[in-house]
C-alpha cells in the first residue's frame, strides 16, 4: 500500500510531539481523585487585570519545533504582543471587497511544526476560511519566557488582532480552533476575547490534570491554587463569551469529566457549550474533530 507524499511529510512533521505525548499518556499509577474545581466567576477578563503569574523559572518553552519558514500554502508575516515581534502563518490575503469568515487556529505542543499547518489550518482554508496560525513567545527560539498557557493568551489575542486586519477577512466573523495545548488556549481565548465562536479539539479545562502529566514543564509555583485556576478555564465557565465547542477521540477521556463540568456550568449561565466525542486517540481524533469544528461555525454564524 503507497502513502500519499503529504501525509508522510505530516507524519514527520509531527513525530517529535507525537512521541512525547505518546510518552506522557504511558499507563502509570492512577493519580489521586481532585476535588471539584472552583467556579471564580464569570468575568475572566477583569480577572486577568489583577493577577500576574509569578514564574519561578524563565526560558524558552520546552519543545523545539521546525525552522519558522511558511510550510506551502501559507506565508510567514510577524504580529506584535506585548512589545515582541512574533511569527505567525496566515492563508494568502483576500479580496477587501469580499468578505469571508477566518480562524485563528492555535497549534497543539509548545512549538510549531509544517505538519501543524496541514493537520489544523488547511482543512479551514479548503473550506473557505481564512487561517492564522500563530507561534506564541518563547516558542522556535523567538522571545519572551514560557509560562504554560498564562501569558501565551495574550499573545492569542493578539494574534487574532493581526488576523482581523488581514485584507478579505470579515471583522464579525473571526474563530478560534486549537488542539491539545492549542485547544486549552482557545478556551481561556473563548473567556477573555472576542470571538464569533470557540472549538477546542483534545483540551484541558482543568490544568491540574494538564500538569499532573506534565510537571516537568511546569515553570510557577503549582502549589499556589489560584497560579492553576487562572490558567482553567473550567473556573471561569459561567463567563464563556461566544459559543464554545469541546471535542475529543473516544480514545482519550482523561478530561472527560472536566469537559463535562466545563460545559454544565456554562449552561447553566444559559450559555452555548457543547461536548462532542468522536474516533480515535489524542492525534488520530483530529480530523473527527476539526468536522465537527467546521459544522459548529457554521451553525454559529460562518455563513451569515
């Protein structure tokens, strides 16, 4: 049996983040029970005013990632956050006369790869989006210190600045879609942007479970609560400000219940949250999940 050229390349592209999730997912001694996570409020934005994260360690993220050359099909372009000039890949500009909807699309790991573009962005552009794909500081060797998911949001908000002013894309009609590390952003996007729409592929509402299986990569001190509550979006859940999805393979149900929790508290704010389940494992899963992605905008305003 021939593999087609583009999957193989896809395949390792992503092989070193797909070796280490492999790893992190190794059966081992089932962790303690938590206790149910805290709901804080329904104001993430405000909450992020009055809260700094204190990293005990600073330096890059702890994945490396390929070079930072636009894979085919997207070019390369810099977006500023707070003050750093970061790597971005965006679908060719549009026609400003013409309208479409766009996606900001945030990449699982703590790096980018090609195979992200193919695996995540190329599905949104082959049905009609515009995409941007940003790297996040400290990433690929770029700027700024790794601070597991706190200080990257800013970089997701301003990232999907830079993707509103790209010629074509409709201003009102801007989406959020991640996967795995990228998924979690996308929820705390979801808390504290502005977006039409929201879909978190393989994410982690609640951190600590996040953390449990990567504490290596843990830069703050995570016995302080609040440092992993303003980092789940789970805590936040009655404060989601667009419709949100949350999908993951029928393989992967280590943040099940948080799901679950995460989209119970929502509606009982009478906020739009779905929980989806579809085939396969944490990669595998991924383009299950990116249908029902594409099938959630366009029930939440793609095509209005």
């Amino acid at each position: 049996m021939l593999l087609d050229r583009r999957a193989v390349i896809a395949m390792l592209a992503m092989a070193p983040i797909t070796a280490r999730l492999a790893r992190a997912q190794t059966p081992g001694p089932a962790p303690a029970p938590l206790p149910e996570p805290r709901l804080l409020g329904s104001d993430y934005r405000t909450a992020r005013e009055g809260f700094r994260t204190k990293l005990l360690r600073r330096g890059p993220a702890p994945d490396e990632g390929d070079p930072l050359n636009a894979p085919p099909g997207a070019e390369a372009l810099r977006y500023s956050s707070a003050g750093r000039e970061l790597v971005a890949w965006a679908s060719p500009p549009g026609d400003a006369s013409s309208l479409r909807p766009s996606v900001l699309v945030l990449h699982g790991g703590n790096a980018i790869w090609h195979g992200h573009w193919q695996d995540l962005a190329a599905p949104f552009v082959a049905a009609g989006y515009h995409a941007l794909m940003p790297t996040m500081r400290g990433e690929n060797g770029q700027p700024g210190d790794f601070s597991a998911f706190y200080d990257e949001t800013d970089d997701v908000l301003a990232a999907a600045q830079a993707l509103r002013a790209r010629p074509g894309v409709d201003p009102e009609r801007v989406f959020v879609c991640g996967h795995s590390v990228g998924g979690t952003l996308t929820l705390l996007a979801a808390l504290a942007g502005d977006f039409r729409g929201a879909a978190a592929l393989s994410p982690s509402p609640d951190t600590r479970i996040f953390f449990q299986r990567f504490a290596d990569d843990v830069p703050f001190d995570i016995a302080d609560p609040r440092e992993v509550e303003m980092r789940s979006a789970v805590c936040f859940a009655s404060g989601f400000r667009c419709p949100v999805l949350m999908a993951h393979g029928d393989r992967e149900t280590r943040s099940s219940g948080a799901i679950d929790l995460t989209v119970a508290r929502a509606r009982a704010a009478n906020l739009v949250a779905e929980h989806r389940v579809v085939p396969g494992d944490h990669m595998g899963s991924i383009p299950a999940g990116i249908r029902e992605a594409l099938g959630f905008f366009r029930a939440n305003g793609a095509t209005g």
